[in-house]
C-alpha cells in the first residue's frame, strides 16, 4: 500500500478496490451512473456516500486547473454540481 504524501488529493490510496471500480468521473454520464447504481444498492450506506462525495471533491478541484479545455472544466463542474442522495442507513 502506497503511503500518503500529503502533496494533493490525488495521492489517497484506493481504500476500497470494488467502489473504484464502480464510480468513475470519466463523463457526467458515467458518474450518473455510478450514483444511481450504489444509490439503490440495498446497502447503500455512509461508506458509499463518502466515497462519491470524494469523487465529487475531485472533480470539484480538478476544475480549477488552469491547463484544461473548456469543455473539461465543464464537464467538471457538471460533475460536482451533480445531488447525491443522502444514505438510508448510517454504518
């Protein structure tokens, strides 16, 4: 496991592999997707929740860059103004 730098967000470990998989901000439709397949997950819980509010923060500071095109800043932006609805259990 890589140890955490602390230099940006992007150096996080991936704490769970089977969320990764599942959520992705490639496009809006793709992290659309990614909501709706864990929000009406039977065990859709905090862990969850967390783990697209933090792809949503990743977006969010990815589309401050100042080396991107505009249709990418869009995107991003797009992506973190996206609702996510609030979990039905707390873990």
């Amino acid at each position: 496991m890589a140890k955490f730098k602390g230099d940006s967000i992007f150096d996080i470990p991936v704490k769970s592999k089977y969320l990764a998989r599942i959520i992705k901000i490639t496009s809006v439709a793709a992290f659309k997707k990614s909501v709706r397949t864990l929000s009406r997950q039977k065990s859709y819980n905090t862990e969850k929740y967390r783990a697209l509010i933090l792809a949503q923060n990743r977006a969010r500071v990815s589309a401050l860059r100042k080396d991107l095109k505009p249709a990418t800043r869009k995107r991003f932006k797009t992506i973190a103004a996206i609702r996510i609805p609030k979990p039905t259990k707390m873990k």
